[in-house]
C-alpha cells in the first residue's frame, strides 16, 4: 500500500468527516463574515451585536433583535401587533399575493415587515418602529404605512420622540397605489409631530431605498445610519442604465451621503443605543402651552381687611 492509498483510507475511516464538519458549521455555532471571511464564533459576535470585531462589518439583525439592542429589559410595549395586510387587488404573479403573505408569516411569525410599540432607552421614553427585511424584502404595504403612522401620532399625543429603523425595499408593488398612498400619510403624521416641536430620528440601515428612502427615512430632524449601508431610490444599475454613464464609487453608501449632506451621522451599531439616548435627552419636549400657563400662573392676592 502506497503513502497516498494510506491517507485515502484513513481521510475515509475516519471518525470526524467532512459532512460531519459541515453540520457543525451549519449548527450555527460559527459564523463567517460576509466581508473578511474570518470565521466568529456566534454566541461572542451576539454579544458584539452581530458586528466582526475584525472588520467592523455589520451583519443583518432583524426587529426582534433590534428591539432586544435598544430597549431597555422589561420596557417594551408592542402596538398593533395583529394588524395583518389583505389582498385588496387580487394580486397574483408566479403565485398569488395571499399564499406568500400566509407563508412570510407562517416562516417568521410576524404579521408584516415593521414592528411597533413604546418603551425605554437608558430610562427615556420613546415610540419605536423596527422594519424587518425578512418580510418581503421589508416593503411597505398598507399595514405598514397604517401602522407607523398610529405609532407616530401616539408619539404626538403623549409628547415622545419617535425612532424609526429602516430596513425596506421600498413600496410593496403587490398592493399598488395603495402602497404608495403611505408615503403620503406617514409624512403628514411626520409634519404633525414637527409642529409641535417633538423630535423624531430615522435610523437608516442596509438597505434603505425605494418609497422609504423617498419618504419617512429622509424626514428626520437628525437622520443616523450604520457604517456602509445601501441607501438610495432607484438601484445602482438602473441609474447607469438611464444615465448611460458610470457612477462613482461608493455611490449610494452611508459614507458618500454624509459626505453630501443627506445624513448627519454615520453610527457603529455598538454605539446605536447610546447615541440615540444622548440624542433624545437633549432634545426633551418643552411643556405644552396649557401646562406651562398652569406652571408659571401668579394667585391673586389674598384681600386685606379693612380694619
């Protein structure tokens, strides 16, 4: 027997196989990185919030682990958790609208692609909104559209900062100008929350682009994203291909919109939650003009008698 034949027996008899290696890797108890390659162990790159420690890459995480990075323990109170989207229009392509919003929702068990509620970052209130591009590409239907707007008119009625993370394709083409439609009524919800003077924060995430992009995640009083994100309207190759021209590099990054003035900070995701605490304390709601005429009211004086 030969040195080769030798090492092909034993590579076959032996106990710890290639498939064997394989279904440990898959297990989930190591994770690559989708840009250096380094192989992490999971459980350290959780608790560094799905960020490589040798890169800096930021993985994709979803609403429930967003809420879980943000929210302080015990403070989350969901909203409209049961809203579910319908098929107005009878949609139907390779299969009908219908079927894939009853497996989308079967797979991840989220009714659609944003998550709502009220809880606390450090100790301050705020109303927070978490797209999740698992669901369909995180597009936005009439569900989400009605959803994020009853989140920020809460946020108006009881005088919150609202934080939206935005994770989204874009409108969701299946319900069509119904879709589009929430462009309008998330922005005038927006304008609403403005005008009585309360801060509102979209945190732009990869990716951003479509109707979102072209809506509510531009709306912001301070606009935030992560390192190296896909932000934009219409797709990089669209662009060449109507402009007929290459585009620069980088285009449509986090980095090449901070540095045309489309966002105000580019954040690590580690730092995320703090920033956004340090953000909202500064920018507390003054009182309303009936509490602050309540506070500052003089008593009249009480009569002296006459003696």
């Amino acid at each position: 027997m030969s040195l080769f034949d030798w090492f092909a027996n034993r590579r076959k008899s032996s106990p710890i196989s290639l498939d064997r290696q394989e279904r440990e890797i898959a297990d989930g108890l190591w994770t690559k990185c989708e840009a250096c390659g380094v192989m992490a162990y999971t459980k350290d790159l959780k608790a560094n919030q799905m960020v490589c420690r040798e890169c800096g890459h930021h993985m994709r995480v979803y609403s429930d682990e967003r809420i879980h990075q943000l929210i302080d323990a015990n403070t989350w109170m969901p909203m409209d958790a049961n809203l579910r989207p319908t098929d107005p229009l009878q949609f139907r392509d390779r299969k009908s609208y219908r079927d894939r919003l009853r497996e989308t929702q079967d797979k991840i068990a989220l009714a659609d692609a944003v998550q709502t509620g009220v809880g606390q970052i450090e100790g301050l209130p705020i109303a927070l909104g978490v797209m999740d591009f698992r669901f369909m590409g995180g597009s936005m239907g009439s569900v989400v559209g009605e959803k994020l707007t009853r989140l920020i008119e809460r946020g108006t009625r009881e005088r919150l900062a609202v934080v939206i993370v935005c994770a989204s394709g874009g409108a969701r083409m299946q319900e069509g100008m119904l879709s589009l439609m929430q462009m309008a009524k998330i922005s005038a919800a927006l304008e609403r929350h403005r005008e009585a003077r309360l801060l509102y924060i979209p945190v732009l995430t990869h990716p951003t682009t479509g109707g979102v992009t072209a809506s509510f995640a531009m709306l912001g009083d301070i606009i935030l994203a992560e390192p190296k994100a896909t932000i934009g309207f219409a797709g990089r190759r669209v662009i060449e291909q109507t402009l007929r021209e290459k585009l620069p590099e980088g285009f449509q990054t986090s980095e090449y919109l901070l540095q045309h003035g489309f966002v105000d900070a580019i954040v690590p995701r580690t730092q995320l939650k703090a920033t956004l605490a340090q953000l909202i304390s500064l920018h507390q709601p003054l009182p309303t003009p009936h509490h602050l005429a309540e506070s500052t009211k003089i008593s009249a004086p009480s009569p002296i008698g006459v003696v």
